[in-house]
C-alpha cells in the first residue's frame, strides 16, 4: 500500500508507519528542527522503518489518511520556499454507475494523456458491471507507476470493488460501503447464480489483487465467495460487504473523507492542480452502441438488410441499411477495443461464402454452412475482449454466444417474414416489377427488357432451386433464383424480374 509523501515537489511512495493529524504532524516537525538548529542536542537518528510499531487496532477518529512525518515537514517547507517549483496535478477519474465496456477505455485514455501527474484519485460509485471491463482497468492500475488512490463515495459494489483494490490506497466517505464481488448472470432482468468456475476466477482476481496491494486476501476472497468464512468478520454463507467503520478497523481503509476535496488535503494535495476525466461523446457513443440491447438489434437489423440484399439483388437500399448497421455494431467495438480488423475479415469472409453458395453454387452445402459459421464467429470475438480461455472461465464468451445465437434467431424469424409477404408490398413494387407485368403484350414485355431475358418469360428448371440453380430458357442456361419456395428440377418458371445482378423466377401457374 502507497502512502502518499511531499518531497521537493514530488511525491514518493511509502509504506506507512506512523499516522498522525496533519496540524499535529507540522507542529511536531517544526519543533524538532527548531530544536536541532539551536544546538541544544544531537538530534537523534532516523528511526528505522522496518522498526516502526504496526497500525494500532483502533479505528481512526479523524479526517487525515496520510502519514506525515518530520521529513515531511522539512520538505513541505522546502517546497514552499521555491517558487520556481512546479505545480503539482492529481487526475481525478471518476467510476460511476454501471462498470460498462466503454469505461476501460476512457479510463486508459485518461491515464495516456496525463502521464506526469502525481497522483490519480478514482472517485467510485458504483454497483458493479462487467466484468471483463473491470479486469482490464484493475490491470492498468496494477502497471501504474503512480500512486493511485480510490475515494469509495457512497459505494464500490461487485467489479467496483475489484477496481477499488488495485489502489495503493482505499479512503472511504462516511457511511460507504464495499464488497459483494460475486458474479451474476442477468437473464430477463433476473440475477441468476453462475457456475462455479466463474466464482472460482473472481475470488483468484480478487485474491490476487489484494495480495499484490498488501492487503489481506482472506477479505477480499469473502467478498466474493460466501463460503468463505472469518472469525468476527464474516459468517459462512454470508458474501462480505464492509461499511467505511468496519473498513478502517480491519485496516482495508486507509482513512476517511467527506469529498475529494477533504481527500486532497488530507494527502498534502490540496493546492494540487485537479484535472477531471470526462468521458468525450465517441466514448457515450461507444457505450450506447455497445449495451447489450442496441448491440442486438444492429446485429439482427443488419444481417436482415443484407439477407434482404442477397435475396433480391439489386434492391441497393437494403445493401446500404445492413453495411450502416453493422459497421455501427463493429466501430463501438473497435472502440471499446472489443473488435479488429481480424472479426471485420472474418464476417466479410462469411457474408462472401454465402453470396457464394446463393448465386453460384446451386442448393445449400458446406460452402454455406462455412459462411454462417464465420459470420456468427466474428460477431462472438466482437463482443469478447479476453482471451478465449479467460472468456470462458469468466462467462463472457457464453454470454457473447447467447447474444448472438439470439440475434440470429430474430433475423431468421424476420427474413421469413419478408420473404413471404415483402414482394407483394407497395413498398417493393416501388424497386421490382410486378407479376401483372407478365400478362401484358409482346411488345410492351420489350419495352421492359432489362437484359438477355424478358419479364415473363417461361423456361424450365434443369436443376433445384434452393432457392438459387439453373434454368432452360430456349436452348441457353441461366442462373436464377427462385422468390420464395423451393423448385425442383424440370419444373416449369416464369421470370418474375430480370436484373444485371439476377433472375427471379416463380413456379408457372
């Protein structure tokens, strides 16, 4: 654990020792290098750190969190008396509300655009969230180099508190709260326990997290499991959630404040220079789009148009709506750093497979089972930002493939639903000619050539159409694609429109 200490304009980590009032601490220091500078002794040396008496049992009764020592004095002294020194800036990162995918990277570009700061206070207030958005900020907070410090206002529940334990230092605002770290499954906004091995990857976190903090794991592993039990902290079957008393007698607090402005002059920083982040609108854009419903409906919308696309070529609106939608759905992911270049190829591999298997190759194979395949993998890796392995364990990647698996299911509802009854709509008959076409007169059906073959007219299928295949059409072999049924070989069609794309032809009547 980081204490936070003023030397030459700096400040320096250190393990804390002593913890005194701030007034107190100055008084004291002042005094003794009065006293040294008069010569009426020889100032005793140093005391040896490693000798300090541990922190006393007793909860701390005032504001102030830092331990302040006679150095700390002399160097405050110090840098007051230099005017060319300069002003010091703590970055204020505030995490609140739901720990979402778009807050790991706000949180990195914080860190990045402010790298000589002193200090980086996370103002927390939050009842948790995912926990793959979690695990990559307590990573980033385990890397820093610069004393971190979690202000705990009001709460830091579930991944809040994953978070809050890769601070150097915990300071909570009186009457917060923090602990009940165990994962969840949301299914129709009902939390459902998960598997054990979930359980078992957030209290190894948690476990670890503390550990390389220098706090007790024990603790932090009862926030997470209720099996876990502690003689006079915690009752097995209970999952521990500590109030800012209970967390300054067990020593998981550092100390207590009522704002960051009290956090601030208890740490020597309040005439620091506050920077806070705020999250800019392409970061709100990414959250928005990445939340689980909107992700959903991009993805169902935008494999719907280009279903409808593939279906009747030529449409081009169509075409355009599902490019719009899913380049929405893989450009928040790629800013929340989810999504690649790697899922973009992937899904466009996909989408030219089955483009494949619709125009060239007649009825429905492996090429077409490849191309769902591809187009379903991507969009899974688009909403995992973890290794498959840690994926797995945490419950992100089944929750990806429910997202998905979902998302496919309302597109096949819905695609069935305009293939039967899209073609009749006046909407359609605005793009495609309609059947009436084929009833009127020679020379009119000339008029309306759109190519090698004329609306209406009357060839024979010399292989099935699933929906796509070949037709005869006075000695010469067409590919075509039938509206909406399957055709078997040797039946007789009709062209119900003619593209430089396609042939659409229904069963003759």
């Amino acid at each position: 654990m980081h204490d936070l200490e003023i030397s030459t304009g700096r400040i320096v980590a250190e393990r804390p020792q002593y913890v005194f009032a701030g007034a107190r601490a100055r008084v004291f220091g002042l005094l003794f290098v009065a006293w040294a500078s008069i010569g009426g002794a020889s100032p005793d040396p140093a005391p040896d750190p490693k000798s300090a008496p541990a922190l006393s049992s007793e909860p701390p009764s005032i504001r102030p969190i830092v331990v302040l020592g006679t150095a700390t004095s002399t160097a405050s002294a110090a840098a007051t008396a230099a005017p060319t020194a300069p002003k010091s800036t703590v970055l204020v990162v505030p995490i609140r509300g739901t720990i979402d995918l778009g807050l790991a990277p706000f949180v990195d570009r914080m860190l990045d655009e402010h790298p000589d700061v002193v200090a980086v206070v996370l103002d927390i207030n939050t009842f948790g969230g995912r926990i793959d958005a979690a695990v990559r900020i307590r990573d980033r907070l385990l890397a820093l180099d610069i004393p971190t410090v979690a202000f705990v206002d009001r709460r830091a529940i579930s991944a809040g508190a994953l978070i809050a334990l890769a601070t150097d230092q915990i300071v909570f605002a009186p009457g917060a709260s923090m602990g009940a770290a165990t994962p969840v499954q949301i299914e129709e906004g009902t939390a459902k326990p998960v598997e054990e091995k979930v359980v078992s990857y957030m209290r190894s976190e948690m476990r670890a997290t503390a550990e390389a903090k220098g706090r007790r794991a024990d603790i932090a592993e009862a926030m997470v499991d209720a099996e876990i039990a502690i003689d006079g902290i915690t009752a097995k079957g209970s999952l521990l959630t500590v109030t800012t008393e209970e967390a300054l007698r067990l020593h998981l607090a550092a100390g207590k404040a009522d704002d960051i402005g009290g956090l601030l002059k208890a740490l020597g920083l309040d005439r620091a220079e506050v920077v806070r982040g705020e999250e800019n609108w392409a970061e709100n854009f990414a959250t928005f789009i990445t939340s689980p419903v909107v992700a959903g409906a991009l993805m169902s919308i935008g494999l719907l148009a280009l279903g409808i696309e593939l279906y009747s070529p030529g449409i081009g609106f169509a075409g355009a709506l599902g490019v719009v939608f899913l380049s929405l759905f893989f450009g928040g992911h790629m800013v929340v750093h989810l999504a690649g270049a790697e899922e973009i190829i992937l899904f466009l591999v996909g989408i030219a497979l089955l483009a494949v298997e619709i125009f060239v190759i007649p009825g429905f194979g492996i090429t077409g089972v490849l191309g769902i395949l591809a187009v379903a993998t991507s969009l899974v890796m688009a909403l995992i930002g973890m290794p498959l392995g840690v994926s797995w364990n945490t419950g992100v990647f089944s929750d990806a493939l429910r997202q998905v698996l979902y998302s496919l299911l309302v597109t096949i509802v819905l695609m069935s639903v305009v293939v039967r009854f899209l073609p009749q709509s006046r909407f359609m008959r605005r793009f495609i000619l309609s059947d009436s076409v084929g009833r009127q007169s020679p020379e009119l059906l000339a008029e309306l050539d759109d190519g090698p073959i004329q609306v209406g007219a009357v060839g024979v299928t010399i292989t099935d159409l699933r929906p796509s295949g070949k037709m005869d059409l006075a000695g010469r072999t067409f590919d075509v694609v039938s509206e909406h049924e399957y055709i078997p070989k040797g039946v007789e069609v009709r062209v119900l429109r003619s593209t430089g794309m396609s042939v659409v032809v229904t069963r003759r009547t």
